[in-house]
DNA sequence: TTTAGCACTCACTTGAGGAGAGTGCTAAAA
DNA sequence: TTTTAGCACTCTCCTCAAGTGAGTGCTAAA
C-alpha cells in the first residue's frame, strides 16, 4: 500500500489539488504544466497509468483525465495534505464569532450559533451534537407547581444543560413534602451522570424514601427518562451549501441527503459513530449509504475531559480537507475552552 | 372580473384541475374527453383562448395546451374549488398524532410534532410559528441559584411556553432579598402580556422596589428583552418535499428556496405577515421574491379567543389547494381544542 | 352557435458530423 | 534505462438538421 515512491505521491497530490478545486478530471499536460513537476505530460501519463492500476486514480471513461479514488482521498488525508492556517478573514470572523458566544450562557444556544458559523465559515454543510443529557452530571433539580395539577421540572447538569418538563402532579402533596423529596435528591444525586440513573440504582432511592412514594415515582421516572431515551440534539448549519457542488446538480442524489438531513435519528447516529478527537470519514467510510459520496470531518468537543459533543463539516468527497481541517481544529479547541468556563 | 359564464368556469376548473395533477399544460382534446363537458375540442379551444384574453390562462409557447395565472388560481381557490374532505387514511394518521400530542405537555414539543406531521400528511413543506413570548401573558417566574455568580431565570407564560435564560447574578445578595423580590414581581405581573411590558411600565416597578435595584434591574432587564426581541421560533418539515415537485427540478430555483428555509427571521416575518384564521397566499401575492412560484396556506391557531401561532403548508402554486386546505383546517381546530386544555 | 377539417407552430427527439481534450503506444533521444 | 516527442485513437460534448407529435387558430359547413 504505502509503495509510492516521491514522484509518484507529488503527481497524486497534484492531482487530488488540482480535482478538489475544479471538480474536473485532471490531464496529465495540466500537472506538467500549472505544477512544477519537471517532467512531459508522457512521464506523468506512465505514472498516472500506475496510480490508476493502484488504485488511487480513476478514470471516468477511456479519453478523459483522472480523478482521486477513495483510497487516494485517503493517502492523501493520511500523508499528502498539507497543513495550512487560517486565513485573516477567517481568523477574524472566528474572533468576532467568539466573543459573541463568550456572552451566552447556556450550552443549547452555543452549540446552534457554532453549527452555524462553521457552515458559513467552511461553506458546507455544518452538523453539530449538543451534549446529551444522558452523558451530563447531575448538578441540581427545581420542582415549580404550575397549577393544581401540574408542576414544571427543571433539571440542570454540569455541562449547563438544562431541560424542562412539565409533569403531572400527584394531587394532595402539601409544599413541605416536595421540597423535603427535591433536596433529598439534590443531596443524593449530585455529581452522578445521568446515565448512571439506572432502574436499578433509582429503585434504591425508591425504598429510601418510601413514605413519599408519588411525588418521588413522578421525578424518578423522568430520570430514568432522560437516562433511556436517546435525544435527537442534532443541529443542522448550510445545507443549501451542497447545492453549490457540482457533484450535488442531481436532483436525485440531492434528495437522499436531503431526506436524510430531516432525520435527526440518524444523523445522530453518525455523530455518535465517530472516533474521539479528529477523525476523517471518507465516501463508503461513513456507515450510511446517503454519504457514500460525501466526506465527514468531525471533532470531539470536552468538558472535565470527558467528551459530551461533536462538530463536524459534510461536503463531497472532494472536499478541501486542508481547509476544513484546520477551520474544525480551531473551532472545537476554541469551544472547549469557552465550554470550561461556563 | 367576475365575468365568466359557468361554462367558461367549468373549463377553467377542469384545467386547474387536470394542471395540478399532471404538470402538464393542459389541451382542449384532454378536456373534451376527460371531463364530461360536452362540447368539442374546438369549441373549448375558443373558450380558452377567451379565458388566456381574460387572464386565467397562459400558454408557455404557441403550441402548447394552457396552464392556469395566477389569477386563475386565485379564481380557482375563490370560486371555483370543490370541499373534499379527510380520506380514511387521514383521518387515522390525525388521531394517532393527536393521542400523541396530548400526552405532551410543552407547547413547543407539540408544535414542532405538528410542523413533522403536516408535511407527511400533505407531502408538502410545512412552516409552523410557535407562540411569541411576547404575545403570552406572564404567568410566573422563578430563580434559581447556579453557583456563587450565576442563576437560572425560568419563565412560565400561560401559552404553556417556559422560557431558561441564565443570568450572572450581582454579588451579595441574600436568598431572602431574591425571594421577596420575585414574589413581588409575580404578584404585580401576573396575566399581563410580556409585549406590555415596556421600559416605560418597567420603570415605574424598579422605582417601587428601588431598595434591590440590583436583582431587580437584572429580572427587568430580562423581561424586556423578552418583549422587545423578535423571537425566531418558526419551525420547518418536510424540506425535502419540494424536490418531488417537477417545478424545482431545477437547481437553482431550489437553491433560493432552501437558503431561504435557513433564515428563520425571514421565514418568522412571511408567517407574521398572514392574516388571522384561514389564508391561502398565491404566487406573488406572498411578498417575499423567493416565493413567487409557491403557495402558502396557513391557518392561525388560538389561546382563549388570542391568535398566538400559525400552522402553514408551502408548495407549489400548482398545490392541491382543496385537499390542503381540508387538512390544514382540521389540524389547527383540533390543535385549538388540545391548547385549551394545556 | 357549434363542429369538423386542415394548415401551421413549436418543443422535443434522434442521429450525424466535427471539435477538443486526453490517452496509450512506439520509437527516438538523453 | 529513463524520458520524451509524435501520432493514432477514443470518447464526450456541442451543434445542426430532419422528423415527430401535440396542440393551436382559422375557416367553412352543419
């Protein structure tokens, strides 16, 4: 796999530059000409035939040039790319983009604003994880009656997550009492994960306090909600920026990712399926059949070192890696340290 | 205007209807035959070529069959349009979503289920505003302490929508000071609209509490920026819908539509603009440029005789605008009927 | 007033021809 | 042995012309 001597990795990378920006199959009288590879457009037709038999190149039909395979995207993500920085627009409109979120305070309307500009930022399409709760700390829970028969339930975590549900209240439940089971719980579940609130470990506190078993069952059981059931907090930014590649003039192919962009379920499941840190997802790399055309550039974000949420960048697989790499790096390390603050 | 004899009508209705079927302009042959007027082709030719005088139709070349105006749409929808009511299968998808929805409890869940449920009923795109907090009245507020700097503001509106904003608390203050000055403000603000709210009626409660101006003007402050900012709480379903339609087959007509649905505050201000109960906008009659080749049918829904939200379906201005109507009408009497006992 | 007949229009399809970009192969040059 | 120039070849894409078919407008007869 890695047997590409010199010559052969500098007319791979000329020509993987040279598709990501033209979307055009690339000749081999182009690379001898526009990138200082002092050899004839003959040389690097023999060279090229080789990297095609490899398997890094493709052709589309028998008289066209080439273009970079799966595996060539890779080899060049792998060992090719280079590192580039941010330009000054950019770093500017992070700058500007950060002391805007310096001033929110809660994790929701964080996470939505980033998603956003990274789809501006990048122009691709932005997709973003929120914390889960599941994977949030306790931190405390506030019972407010609302009317006879209804209370809201305020649930705040660690990660500055906080979710609301209005319940019904059991009747005949006297403030005193509610406010005894809420600090108690306060008391008992601070600093445990939500996750951690299983049925088992919820029947314990059941039996604790049993004398209060209604109002306790009411909070219990949504905790353990929380605990179970997967939330859908994807955030979708740009996605009429896969209309400006060529690769998406399809209408048919367009609606797959559309469609897809609809279903919460599964783009979270894609978010989820990522490899901590910075991972590259390239075509038939994603697990979904929709994005086999498509590359996902994704980062973990952390809080107390535990990872609670992913950004990602999903354009077509020739999408200008370099860039978006460097633009995704920036962001999530910024995030992480405007998310320690909180 | 009204000038058109009931055969003119007839054959207007028969294009319309024949157009929003197939997408195809619409000869005087496929009347004749497929809808039991009895006269030749010839003659509706003539009638035709009248009705393309008078406006209602148009030809996109020579020799072509008719397609309807706008103002022959317009006329359809006024006039000419049959009541069809909900089919069997409708009618089973809307009771299954409403037990559903009456399990919820948060006006912003159920809203954003309707927004999903209206587009797979219609199979058209569907727009929903959820309540204005500035169009809820003030129910009642709570505080609830985070950390030595910080705290959670929750804010209940009788529209059932609760509102989390977290603010950084002034040092120094004591349990006791907040609770009193929090009860005041929920005794003294209770029922009134946040809209009311202005500084100018917010300042005469700072000078009646002017011994705990710091916790006080952090509260204040709060609720006027709830009045004052236009909140963008527009929620979109099904997107991908408009991709079936053979009229945004064309990208690029598809690129203005989707950058559209990205901007909330546009989307927020053309469901604003409609006007209460039922109302079916065509064409250009929508004011945004966008939209000039859409159709908008909303209908307002309702909190004790108060609009607070619409529900609207967007497609094509060849939508099937008697059926949608049907289901848009059933869905917003039936979602005023769940609101009301929230 | 309605209808049959007919010439006409115009989009759409098909196929042929030519241009252009790029290839693979061969033989000469380095 | 490696590189390069030359050349025939392949394949897409564009254009153009001819043919097809759906539908029209007009005219004259019913």
């Amino acid at each position: 796999m890695a047997g590409l001597n010199e010559r052969k990795q500098k007319i791979l990378h000329a020509v993987v530059t040279d598709y990501i920006q033209t979307a055009e199959p690339v000749g081999s009288r182009t690379i001898s000409r526009h990138y200082k590879i002092a050899l004839s457009a003959a040389t690097i037709r023999n060279e090229m035939a080789d990297l095609e038999e490899l398997g890094y190149l493709m052709q589309p039909h028998t008289s066209a040039g080439r273009i970079p395979s799966q595996q060539g995207y890779r080899f060049y993500v792998d060992a090719l790319m280079d590192a580039t920085s941010l330009t000054q627009e950019e770093e500017e409109y992070l700058a500007r983009l950060f002391t805007q979120l310096e001033k929110m305070r809660e994790i929701d309307q964080i996470v939505q604003h980033t998603a956003r500009a990274l789809s501006v930022i990048t122009r691709y399409t932005s997709l973003v994880l929120a914390p889960q709760i599941k994977q949030s700390a306790f931190k405390q829970m506030r019972l407010i009656p609302m009317d006879n028969d209804k209370a809201l339930v305020v649930l705040i975590t660690d990660t500055g997550y906080i979710r609301n549900k209005v319940i019904e209240m059991p009747k005949a439940l006297n403030q005193q009492e509610i406010d005894l089971v809420v600090a108690y719980l306060n008391k008992e579940l601070s600093g445990q994960t939500i996750a951690s609130l299983t049925s088992e470990r919820l029947r314990k506190l059941r039996s604790d306090l049993y004398y209060h078993t209604d109002i306790l069952n009411v909070l219990l059981n949504m905790l353990e909600l929380c605990a179970q059931k997967p939330e859908n907090r994807v955030y979708l930014g740009g996605a009429s920026n896969i209309l400006n590649q060529p690769e998406f003039k399809d209408v048919e192919k367009l609606k797959h990712l559309l469609t897809l962009f609809e279903e919460d379920e599964r783009l979270t499941m894609v978010l989820e399926n990522v490899t901590e840190g910075l991972s590259i997802r390239i075509g038939t790399e994603n697990v979904l059949a929709e994005m086999k055309d498509c590359s996902l550039i994704t980062a973990s974000y952390h809080l107390h070192g535990r990872p609670i949420g992913t950004i990602g960048v999903l354009g077509p697989t020739r999408m200008e890696y370099a860039r978006v790499k460097t633009i995704i790096e920036e962001i999530s390390s910024r995030l992480n340290k405007l998310i320690g603050t909180l």
